[in-house]
DNA sequence: AAATCCACCGATAGCGCTACCATAACTTTT
DNA sequence: AAAAGTTATGGTAGCGCTATCGGTGGATTT
C-alpha cells in the first residue's frame, strides 16, 4: 500500500533560515517596505514596481511570518464566547463552528461558561474582561440581559449576539427567523391534517421560546384553529422538563393527535412518553422537535424538526464580531448588522396523519 | 444597584493598553528577562523572586503576547485534537476540557473532525499535519489504528492518546481503568440480588467496549454466574443502536432484570424501550449507564452509571502532549506515560433489587 | 584569606514585519 | 518656469518577547 500523503506542510515556526521580506526587497531591488506594501495590496505602488515584487515573492517562494505581522500591527485580536447550558449537542456544534473561524481568521477565541445567577455571571463576564477580550459573542440567554449588555458597554466591549432580540442596532446579531420557522413547522403539521396540536414551549429565558410560541399560535390561528390553554406547556428544553410536559399533554383528556416541541431533547423526551404509554409515532402521535441536533438522527424514529444551521451561526457571528473590532479600532462607526439565517423544515420520520 | 465590577481591565484599546512583560517587570521590581524566565519555567529563578513575579503576574493579569513570543523564537506550540463521532455531550466536555488547558498553556490546539472511512481519515490528517502541529490527541478508535499511527509517526508529529491500547511504550496514553469500572459496577448490580444481567456492548472499533465486555465477564464469574451469549448484545454508543438493543434483551423468553449499557445514551434507549413495555425502572428493571455524561442526570430516572471525568482526561492529554513535545525539542527521549485516571460508581435512580 | 565556583539576575540585541514620516519623483497649476 | 500639489518609495523606529552573554554576590574550596 503507498498511502502517499501529500502535505504542503509549512513548518510549524519559521525555521533558521527562512526567506524573509529583506531576501525579496534585495532580490526585487526595492525596499523592505515596498515588498511590504505590495503584500498588503497596498493602493500606492506603481504597477511596474508591484509586477516586480511580484515576481520576487514567487521566485523565492516567500510567506510573510503572521507572528512578526501581527505583532508588528498591533492587530491581534482576542474575543470571548460566553456560554450557559445549553444542550450538549447544541454547545458542541455552537463550539466547532466558532473555533474554526477564529482560528482561519487568526483570532484568539476564548470559551467561558456562565454559570446560572448573577455571582456566575458576574465571574464570568470579570474572567473574560479581565483576560482582555476586544468583544464577545453572547448567545440566549446572556444576550437579552441589559445588565450583561451594560456591563460589555462600559468596559467598551463590542458584543454580538446570537439570539433574537436587538436592544439597539449599534449592536448585531445573527439568527434565524424562529417565529417564522415555528410558523411553517406548524402549518405543516397542520396539513397533515392535525387540529390538536399541543404545544411544549422552551425555556422561558430565551427569547427564543417566546418567537417559537408565537409562531406556532399565528399559525394555528392562521388555520382557523383555537388553542385551549392546557396544549401549550412549558419547558425548559431540557429531556426531563420534556417527559413532564408531554406528560402533561398526554394525561389531557382529550389528547392533542400532534405535539410540538420547542426542541429536539423535549421532543426525543416526548417520543419516550408516547411510547411507554403504547402510543406509536407517528401513527397514534405526530412529534416534531426544532433544531436538528445530533439526536434528532440518533432516536427512532428520526425526528421531524427544524434543522437551524448552529455552526453556521456561530461562525457568522465571530465573523461580525471580527469586522466590528476592525471597524472600532479604525475609528470608523460600522453599523452593525442583523444576519438571518436560512432554515429549513426536515421532514422524517416522527410525523403523519392522525389516527 | 450598583454593580460594580472589580475588572483590572486593560485599558479600551488593548493595542494601547496591554500589559506587557515590561509592566509586569516594574511591578515587581524584577527585569523583564527575570519575568521571561518565571513565565517560561526556567530554573535558576530563586523561589522568592518566582513568587513576587507570580503575584505581580497575577495581580496585572498579565498573559503573554503569543505573537512575540513566536517571533523572539520561543517554543511556540501547535497541537491537534482529532476527534471522530462520539456524543454530543461527550464531545462538549472533551473539547471544554483541552481548550481550556491549552489556553492556559498557551499552546494553540486545532481541532478537527475526523469522518469515517480512508478518505475521511486522509482528509482531517492532512489537513492537521499542513497546519504544522507539534502533536496530537488522539481518541478511539483513531489512536488504535496503526495506519493512522504509522503517518503521525512518519511526520514526526507526537501522538497520546485517550484511550486503552498503547501500541508501544513511546506512545503516551490517559485513560481509566475501564475494565475495572465495568467490573466495579456489574458487582454493584450482583449485590442488588440480580443473577439475570445483560449486557448492551459499545461500539465494536472502540477498544473501551471490549474492556467493559471484559470487566463485566469477569465479575459475572467471580459471582459464579454464568452469562448466556443471547445477554450480551452488540451496540454502537448510539442511543439507537441501544433501542434495538434494549429490545432484543427485553424481548428474550427469559428477560434479564438488570441491563448494563455500556454509555449512557444506549442507557437512556434502554429506559425508554423498558417505559414502553410497561416495565418501570428500577421496579421491573435495573439499567445502569457507563460515563455520567449530562444526560444522565437529565433523563428519568437519573441513571446509576460510571462516573468518567471526560473533562480531566482531555485536559492531562493536552498537559501531556506538552511535556512529550517540549522533551522532543530539547533533544531528550521523554519516557511516555501512562496515566490512570479515578472513575466513579455513582448511584442514582435507575437501579434496584430484582422485582 | 584568596581563589574559585555557581546560582541568580540584568543589559543588549535582535526576531520579521509594519506605522509613520520624510523624501524623491513626477504632475499640475499659476 | 517656478510653485504647489500628487504620487511613489525609502528610512527609522519600534511591536513584545527571548537568546546570549556578562556581571554580581554569596558559598565553597584551597
């Protein structure tokens, strides 16, 4: 077997040796500075001077040092991610797709949990204030806290958050449209010809939950559909709170033929409850869930849900974030954006007609 | 209210601002070489001297501009972290447990996916070794495959694992007794009264199933019991996998009172599959987990499990991988370890003597 | 007591790059 | 044709850190 690898393995620190901007200034015959110039597509360079530059740099197969850039520049940047407790499958995802944006764009990323309570935030927020971040990405439910956004400002900490509510728009935030992607969700649980349709709404501190809820209610009543009450539950988005809740629902006299859970751990919790009291999914009970976590796949049957694209996510908000740091230290006053991101309704397996 | 958050904040911009080595030298009436050397462990710093530049470092939260540092020609480390599928809720704590290491080691840690089959395999290692990393961390069952091996091997790039199999003593590992802990908790259930156990194995790739297989084994013999082949049924870590697996044991002629699953996902399946039956957990059926990640307490019943401190072991990897590296550069033939780390019987909910 | 040693610490000199300002080389204006 | 712009380029001075070597003072040796 040759398993040939090839790498184009740049070696991990400059070694001895290695070609510098001053090997292709002399080379080129400019300056130091000019070869700097032209790295940086600078605007002010003669085409001519920049051709020959050109041409150096490949000749000598040179790569400028990022240490030496950023350290010459100044231009280091360092951000925080401040987390709660989400679902694991949500936090891992969330994870992956911050870190490998700030690490292609060169930025050192910083992951602090929030503890519950105003002493755990206030650890945490002083842990990543104090290790000198330029901004941080909040997600639900930090970003919604005027305190924490208070305490951000005053340190002149640029935020951007990951939720849906946007206290001023000096501030940005990437998110999906929850209330719509709840909407849709019901409309289409609604087609499949359910009329009651039970409700688990999602932690009450997110922001999140509350978009959820009104879309599924605009649909419903879109439809031409009353809710009574007692469908709409709550949660916490957490498996357990989901047992209680479809629970709840099940133990109704009259039993909704469709239950919508905020998310995918109360919904995988609600498929277990139907279950054990003989209920099949889809046949006796549609569930769908939102989010399109890892679980969503990883139960029987596969959940019909919302698949919400959460590195995505993650990786547009260190983006803005980068840009804002950028804008800020430039002087300039960028305002800030509201990034949508798509969603999409997956159809699979926990949905169907009523019996 | 007055919040008042004590931050020994950097001034606004960090450009400006930043503690440097230089003021953390003032502060402690040392010279910035004498810091230098506190920083970076050198020897020859007399231990009072070490103190007052520690508090000093620690009082301006002083951290090292990484860039510098690099550029002066500082070891500056790079590790990988290869990571293939396993849970969500074990991936979260793993990667919070090495991130959080290799910030404080200031060592840059890239992690990277590794997706099944050669072509995945090729790809995530390809694109680690291109990166330029010092060293990896290897989980199962990456680090059990010796073509995988072989090419770290072949680039120079250190490897430790978190796993059970050390190929050659040149190769570092960190890892619990996982047999023992299977072993541990199969007795548990024998002193509970149950004769009739089964036992869901884990994904067969992984190294850690077949120590629990083993483990389990074990103490049923020590007990006099004998297992019939129908008890032990294969999983795959998945909770899916433990549905199936869950109901192949439930459905036997003579159903096993007690279900040892080898994680705590196939568990929680296990729990789920028992709810539809109508038989109640722990009343009508003991099911015991393996790992005590979050879902484990987040399911009903709380599951009786192996606590595995996932967070721990990643962080002694990363710590490990450091030392082999820093050996490696200096020239010295670091013997690898082998560290064994504490696992915990932790009882809850889900177990009970036989009905 | 002198000579030697050694643990500890500081001064100096860069690492490779870019901000910043000065200067040179052109253009355009008066 | 001289003055006043308008480019294009170069020189200088660090960015924050560490390698290297040289120096101090106290302990050990002769």
């Amino acid at each position: 077997m040759t398993w040939e690898l090839q790498v184009n393995a740049r070696s991990p620190r400059p070694k001895a040796g290695a070609v510098t901007i001053a090997d292709v200034a002399t080379a080129s015959g400019f300056s130091p500075m000019t070869v700097s110039r032209v790295i940086n597509n600078d605007t002010k360079v003669r085409e001519s001077t920049r051709l020959l530059v050109q041409q150096a740099i490949a000749a000598l197969n040179y790569s400028p040092n990022l240490a030496a850039r950023s350290l010459a520049g100044a231009d280091q940047m360092r951000i925080g991610l401040l987390y709660s407790n989400p679902s694991a499958a949500y936090l891992s995802r969330y994870l992956l797709g911050s870190l490998e944006q700030a690490r292609a764009a060169h930025v050192e990323l910083i992951v602090v949990k929030c503890d519950a309570g105003e002493q755990g935030e206030e650890d945490a927020i002083r842990e990543l204030l104090s290790s000198g971040v330029d901004g941080v990405i909040l997600s639900e439910p930090m970003c919604d806290s005027p305190r924490i956004l208070a305490l951000f400002a005053q340190f002149d900490t640029l935020v951007v958050a990951v939720g849906n509510w946007r206290p001023s728009n000096r501030m940005s935030i990437v998110r999906i449209d929850d209330r719509e992607a709840a909407a849709e969700m019901t409309r289409h649980i609604i087609s499949l010809g359910h009329r009651r349709v039970g409700l688990i709404i999602g932690n009450a501190l997110h922001k999140a939950s509350e978009m959820r809820r009104q879309g599924f209610e605009s649909a419903m009543q879109g439809a031409g559909i009353t809710v009574p009450p007692e469908y709409m539950v709550q949660g916490h988005f957490t498996y357990r709170s989901g047992l209680e809740a479809a629970a709840a629902l099940l133990d109704l006299p009259e039993r909704p033929s469709a239950i919508f859970a905020s998310n995918d751990d109360m919904a995988a919790a609600t498929i277990a409850v139907a279950h054990r009291r003989q209920l099949d999914v889809p046949r006796d009970l549609t569930v769908c869930g939102f989010d399109d976590t890892d679980f969503a796949q990883s139960i029987w049957p596969e959940l019909t849900t919302i698949h919400q694209p959460i590195a995505e996510m993650s990786r547009a908000a260190v983006d803005m974030l980068i840009d804002q740091i950028r804008a800020h230290r430039a002087g300039r006053d960028e305002s800030a954006r509201d990034q949508l991101l798509d969603y999409k309704l997956v159809l699979r397996d926990s949905d169907g007609p009523p019996g």
